[in-house]
C-alpha cells in the first residue's frame, strides 16, 4: 500500500496515526481511504516518532508539524514510548491540549482505560478482532473526527 506524503509546512495533516503493528496501519489506512478519509496522514510507528511530530527534534521545532491535526488516533503499546506517555505529554502541553486524541487499541485492561481518561483522552476504541467490524469501525471514527466535529481553532 502507498500512501503519498505530502509536505506538512504545506497541507495541514488530518490525522495522525500512531501505529506500530503493520496489519493494522495497513487494515486502517484501507479503512480511511474507502472512504475519502485517508487525503491527508501522517503515520508515526512509535511514541518516540510521534512526539517528534508534535514537539521537534531535541527541543527544537525541525520536523514539527505546522497545525494540528483534527484527530490521533494512538495505540497503547508501542515501542520506545508507551502511547499513555505520547498521551500524557500531549495533553498536558498549552500547544497540543485542544487536540483530539483517540486511543485505538488492542487492550482490554481496565487500567489502561481509567488511566487513558484520566489523562484526557477524547475516546478509548478496543479494535475489534473481526475483519469487516474493524473496518466500520475505523470507517465511523474516521467520518466522526474529520466531517462531523466541530473542533475548536487553537
């Protein structure tokens, strides 16, 4: 699968995806684009990779994007960074705390999801196992944070 990746200084990126299984960054990415929905990502495989989008390289603001996104969709376990850390440090920056964050995971643990809202997640979605429900169910979420919210301008 090709997913063209545009310059970020030039076309505000819609949703950042933070996926490291390569399965599902493939079944979501084929999820967005079945319906028009998939025009504008950017794909972090990591948290390390994700918090560099958002906060620079080293402090500094190379490789950061320009606007925010409408929406992360963020899996918990990654490697290097954990996503309730990628959560927590964008929830708790003034430049990044208005952005949606939608935690799309594998985990069921009840910890997880009282940790996840407590650190001010915007929706906790345990993937479903089945194929075609995964598939609507990235579909809906997609059509959701991008055509029907209402974001507040930061």
């Amino acid at each position: 699968m090709i997913l063209e990746k545009k310059n970020m200084a030039k076309t505000r990126v819609e949703i950042v995806l933070v996926e490291d299984n390569p399965s599902d960054l493939e079944l979501t990415l084929h999820a967005l684009k079945k319906h028009n929905l998939a025009n504008h990502i950017e794909i972090a495989r990591d948290g390390a990779e994700a918090l560099r989008l958002f906060f620079g390289t080293d402090g500094t603001e190379e490789g950061m994007m320009e606007k925010s996104p409408k929406v992360v969709l963020l899996d918990l376990k990654l490697p290097k960074v954990d996503g309730l850390e990628v959560l927590k440090r964008l929830k708790s920056d003034p430049r990044t705390h208005n952005i949606p964050v939608v935690i799309l995971t594998s985990s069921r643990e009840e910890r997880d999801l009282v940790e996840s809202y407590r650190l001010g997640v915007n929706s906790y979605i345990v993937k479903p196992v089945d194929f075609k429900q995964f598939i609507e169910a990235v579909q809906q979420l997609g059509l959701y944070w991008l055509l029907l919210n209402q974001p507040a301008e930061l």
